[in-house]
C-alpha cells in the first residue's frame, strides 16, 4: 500500500510542468516564481531610484569637504551590487542584505559628514534621502518580514533625526522633513505589505497544490486496492473454485488430468496476478537468456545486479513460461532483500546442468534474516510470488534464512512431472 501510495504520487507531481527551479524543490513551485518576480521588481526599481539620487549627488552637497566622494562611493557601491545580483537572480539576498546595512549606517554618520557643510535648504532634499525606500525595498529581499517591519519604520526615522541634528533643530525644516518621513512611512509600508501578501498567496497556493496532490494520491491508490480486490475475487471465484469443483468431480483419469491442468492455469494467475500483461510465448529460451531477463528487471526496479552466470554445456532450453516465473520469482526476492536486508551483500547466481538437465536461480543477501514459518498467512510475497509461481511450473522454492543472511533457492529441471 505504501509502495502504491508512493508510486501515485511520483505519478501526480510528474504532471505538474517542471523546470530547474520545480525540480529543486516541488513544494514551493509558486513561492520560488515569486521570490524571482521580486527581485526582477526590486533590481529595475532600485536602479530607477538610484539614477535620481545619484543625479542629486552630482549637485551641491551637503556634506562637509572630504566627506561627499567617499561617503558616495560607500553607498553607491552596495547599491550597484544589489541591482546586478537581482536582476542576474544570484547572490540577490545577501547584497541586499549588505545594502541595507551600509545605508543605515551611512545616516549613522550623516551629522558627522555634514558638520560645517553649506548650510541645508528646506525645500531642497539631501540626495541620501531618495534611497531611504530603496533600503526597504532591499530589506524585502533579504531579510524576514519583522526584520522588514523594523526596518521601514527606522530607516525613515533615522533620517528625520540625523536631517533634524543637521539643521540643529531649526522650526522651518519641521514641517518638510515630517512630510519626508511620513511618504517614506507610507510608500515602504505599502512595499513590504505587497511582499508580504504575494508571498502569503504563493505559500497557500502551494499548499493547495500539495493538498490536492495528495488527495489525488490517496484516491488514486485506494481505486488501485479495490481494482486489486475486485481482480483477487473474481480470480478465486472463477479460477481458483472451477478447479476445485473440477477435482472433486474428477473420477476418469482425463477428468483428473484436466483438474490438474486448471489447477495449475489458477496457480499461475495466482502469481501474476499483479501483472497486466498476458504471459506470452512458451517458446523455450537459452538458460543465459534468464540473467540478462533479471539484471533487466533489477535496473526497471533501480537496483544494479550483474548476475553470476555458471551455465554448462549442454543446458536444457527453458520453456517460456518458466523462464517468466523463475524471473519473476527471483525478482521478488531481489524486492525482498532490497525492502528488509537493504540490499547488504545482494547477490544473484545463475546455474544450469546438462544431467539432469534444468536450472536454479539463488539470490543471497547478508541481512538480519528472518523466521520463514513465522511469516503471516495474508503476506503473499513468498507463497504467492515465489512458492505458487515456481508450482505453477513444476519448479521448487526453497527459502533458508538464518542471522547471517538469507538465501532463496529456485529450481526447474526439465524432467520434472506435474
């Protein structure tokens, strides 16, 4: 059930379209386009606001002498840095990050640069303060949303203090400077909630996708169980009950040996019953023919087995229904050794003898072993899938598991009688 249940939905994710960025992480397929939609956002945006302050600092500063160049070149160098990284979609977090920091620090030492500067102009903006929202828009790529909150509402604060203490409080730069810090409160406000609503909506977005696939998972194996169920029961109803009541009204030889022959067709249905495809020729194949059938099935199952070949000379052709049963017998016991030893010393042998004429197919694992008479009678793996298809044919199984490992034996020989 859980194999199915895995099967499904490998199945469903597989009919999401998939990119680079999908296959990273599939539970975040919209979230990873929005962070990338915020960064392509943030980079042009960035360089927009950026051009108009760096225009500004090409006019009179108000930075005292040797203040304005490196004081420029401080904050002009993260900024370039942010808009390339954003618009690449690389390393975009981090110089954000560096941004952001450099900036607050830059309005840290603003009344220091601009002791003793010309004197400021109360309609007239310093150029530092058109990248106040350019930092809050930095902190949207860098950093969490209350780290975001603390820096829209300081980085704007900080700058009417700093501009405050650059004046030395003067009445007429009151007003206008608590306008700049009430549109730059409002425009980062209104920049980090656009964020933090398309990140909301990405992140339910995919946990409704990911609901939705696993309900259709969780639908898709239960209709597998029941489809399942409902083959299982017709079998035993049509298969399994007909060769019953044919061999208890058997009383001719003929009548027997046509008991036997639905007896043995049940048994092999039995088998592979989880196989939808009909059985195929009973052309007989070379012995050598069942390592390549196996190495074959093991790598559909992801598993790399280079099967050890000791075929003599003179080997009996094996028919080819017990080919496909030694196969898949000995394919269930390479499952088995993969699911509860985890494939510790999986080995395969192929043997083939001339007298008697037949072969024997032995997979051996290392594992922890186990007790075969304990297993329980609903666990179909070895009786249905090793046992019954190996008696369906006329071969034999035997299991021997003990601490050091366990080894399952499969054998046909060519005069065997049914």
């Amino acid at each position: 059930m859980v194999e199915t249940e895995r099967s499904v939905l490998d199945e469903a994710w597989g009919r999401i379209p998939h990119t680079r960025e999908v296959q990273a992480e599939q539970g975040s397929f919209t979230q990873t386009r929005i962070e990338r939609v915020i960064t392509l956002i943030v980079g042009p945006g960035s360089l927009v606001l950026g051009a108009q302050a760096f225009a500004a600092a090409f006019g009179p500063g108000d930075e005292a002498d040797g203040w304005h160049v490196p004081l420029v070149v401080a904050v002009f160098l993260p900024l370039v840095a942010m808009v390339v990284a954003c618009s690449l979609g690389r390393f975009a977090r981090v110089f954000s990050g560096v941004f952001a920091v450099v900036f607050l620090l830059a309005l840290v030492v603003w009344p220091v640069a601009t002791a003793g500067g010309p004197a400021p102009v109360p309609t007239e903006n310093p150029w530092i303060f058109y990248l106040v929202n350019v930092a809050t828009v930095a902190t949207i790529v860098a950093f969490p949303l209350w780290l975001q909150v603390a820096w829209t509402i300081a980085t704007p604060v900080m700058f009417g203090i700093v501009r405050m203490i650059q004046v030395g409080g003067r009445g007429d730069f009151v007003v206008p400077i608590a306008l700049d810090v009430s549109f730059a409160l409002i425009l980062g406000s209104v920049l980090v909630t656009l964020g933090w609503m398309y990140r909301s909506i990405a992140a339910n977005v995919d946990q409704a996708r990911a609901s939705a696939v696993s309900s259709y998972a969780s639908a898709a194996a239960t209709a597998a169980t029941e489809h399942e169920r409902v083959a299982v029961a017709a079998l035993m109803h049509d298969s399994v009950l007909g060769a019953l009541l044919a061999a208890e009204r058997a009383s001719t030889p003929r009548e027997r040996t046509l008991a036997v022959s639905m007896a043995r067709e049940a048994l092999t249905r039995l088998a592979n019953a989880e196989k939808d495809s009909l059985e195929g020729s009973d052309e007989p194949v070379p012995a050598v023919r069942l390592a390549d059938d196996i190495e074959t099935a093991a790598r559909e199952l992801g598993v790399e087995l280079s099967v050890v070949r000791r075929v003599e000379e003179g080997t009996p052709r094996v028919p080819g229904r017990v080919a496909r049963a030694l196969v898949l017998a000995a394919m269930q016991a390479v499952a088995n050794a993969v699911q509860h030893a985890d494939a510790q010393g999986l080995t395969v042998q192929l043997s083939g003898h001339a007298a008697p004429g037949g072969v024997a197919v032995r997979v051996r694992d290392t594992g922890p072993g186990f007790d075969v008479a304990a297993i329980p009678p609903d666990r179909l793996g070895i009786r249905g899938s090793i046992d019954a298809r190996l008696a369906a044919v006329g071969g034999r199984s035997e299991i021997d598991s003990q601490a050091g490992g366990t080894t399952v034996t499969l054998e046909w020989e060519s005069g065997d009688r049914w």
